[in-house]
C-alpha cells in the first residue's frame, strides 16, 4: 500500500467537506475497495474523508451483490465522507453521484450518459458503474463509502466499452491517465455533493433526467407501451401509459425494476422486474 495526497483546486475553497486536500490509499489488488475503505475507517481509525485505490480487484461490488469485473487497466475508486443525512435521502446519494460523474465527462466533451438508476453509458454501452454503501444511526445517514469503477484501458465485457476504445490516444489531455480519471472522480462527487446541498434535489433530478439515455423513448412493461419521462426524487423511473382517451404516470421503484440497455427487435426498452 502506498499513501498519496490529492491538492484540491483553490475553486474548491467553497466545499461542504472544507477540504484542501485528500489522502489516497494506493493497492495493487483488493478484494474491495469499498470494503478496504470501511476497513482503514475502522480497525485505523482513519477518518473520512479519504479515497482508496485499486489496480485490481478480485470481488468488486455491483448491484444487487453482483460481482464487478475488475482487471487491470480500469479505475476501481471508493471514497468515504461524513454525511448527515436523513435516511429518506439515501437515493438521492446515487442520483446526485450519477449526475455529477456524468456532467464532468461531458464537460470535457466525452458524452457520458446515465442508465438508470446508477449506470455510466457511452455509446450505448457500459463505461462505468456506482455503488453507495452506508452506516445509519436512528435513521440518520452518518457515514458512507461511494465505490466508482470506470473502464479506462481495460478489456470490457461485450456491452461495455472503455475510455480507451472510445479515445485516440492523446486525444484528450484530460484523461489520459488512471489518475487524472480518478481525480476527475473525486472532484465530481465533491462539486455534486455541493450542488445538492446547496440547490436541492429538484435540481439535481433535473440534470439527471437531461442525462437519461433513454429520456423520451419507449418502453414496453408487460405489453405496455409507455414513454420514458425521467426519474422522480425517490429514483422511481416514471413511465407514461397511454390508452384510449387516458394517461397515466407509473412509478417504478429501482429496489424492484430494471430497464435494458438495448432496444428489442420492436425498437423498444424493456422494462423489467427483476
């Protein structure tokens, strides 16, 4: 293991967290960087904030305990803050996280897009993934440990791709190394961190939802044919159903449904419980 700071823009002066500077924890392989990052916090008793790092890992976490891929050449990321949040709250982690990721690849010109509900997507196909994990105290939302992974020079699975078959190489000095990747990361959750502090969910939502990639398009849930309207505060995904002389918004909670990432042979998403 191996320990390095992260200095923080001087722009950064306006954070919620008051930070300068942020320790990174380097390891070759981990099981989990989520799961290491619990593990400094607590058997160290190092304080979030800080960020660990790894090349490898051999039992990354996706959803629903699915194990992420994670071979050499990607960026495995977890970062640990100090939150006081009330547990209602505890989509707006991955809503907000999401949102920000994705707006700073976009604003270095990379058109990232989001998949419902925690999915990172360019061109169609996965980039990238986020996985919120939490300690709740009477129904406070206390501390958590956000896990980023992000196809960088990595072999992607069939409907994945990484930075590197998307970019020549060189071809944005933004991002042409695990750190700078990595940074752009921490630097996100931060600034979306501040945004949803300081502008509410009902911002957050809305540039979430302009990031939907499949915002406006049909669905077909059970024969259903709907348009995808966007997510709502709770991260329901809303649909809406049209019949004759009716319409109606149907909310589909992410805990229950998921969405594919291709459209059927019909020229539809489909939607599904899972």
């Amino acid at each position: 293991m191996n320990k390095i700071v992260f200095n923080l823009p001087e722009t950064f002066a306006y954070n919620l967290f008051k930070l300068n500077q942020i320790d990174c924890y380097l390891y070759d392989t981990l099981t989990s960087t989520n799961d290491q990052a619990w593990l400094l916090e607590k058997q160290n008793n190092i304080p979030f904030p800080f960020v660990v790092i790894a090349r490898q890992q051999t039992a990354g976490k996706g959803q629903r305990g699915h194990i992420w891929r994670s071979h050499l050449g990607g960026l495995y990321l977890s970062l640990g803050l100090e939150l006081n949040l009330p547990v209602d709250c505890l989509h707006h982690l991955t809503l907000f996280s999401a949102n920000a990721i994705a707006s700073e690849f976009n604003n270095i010109k990379i058109p990232v897009a989001i998949k419902w509900l925690n999915d990172l997507i360019l061109e169609g196909r996965k980039l990238g993934g986020i996985l919120w994990e939490t300690k709740i105290e009477k129904s406070i939302i206390k501390k958590a440990v956000i896990g980023i992974g992000i196809n960088y020079q990595n072999n992607s699975p069939a409907n994945g791709i990484s930075l590197n078959d998307y970019l020549c190489v060189g071809q944005n000095p933004d991002i042409d190394s695990i750190e700078k990747i990595g940074f752009l990361a921490i630097k996100a959750i931060i600034n979306g961190y501040y945004f949803y502090k300081n502008y509410g969910i009902d911002f957050v939502v809305k540039t979430y939802n302009s990031l939907l990639y499949n915002h406006k398009e049909t669905a077909l849930i059970n024969q259903q044919k709907g348009e995808i309207l966007g997510v709502n505060k709770n991260a329901h995904l809303l649909i809406k159903i049209s019949s004759q002389n009716a319409k109606t918004i149907i909310k589909f909670p992410p805990e229950k449904y998921s969405i594919s990432y291709n459209k059927n042979s019909q020229g539809y998403f489909v939607l599904e419980e899972k």
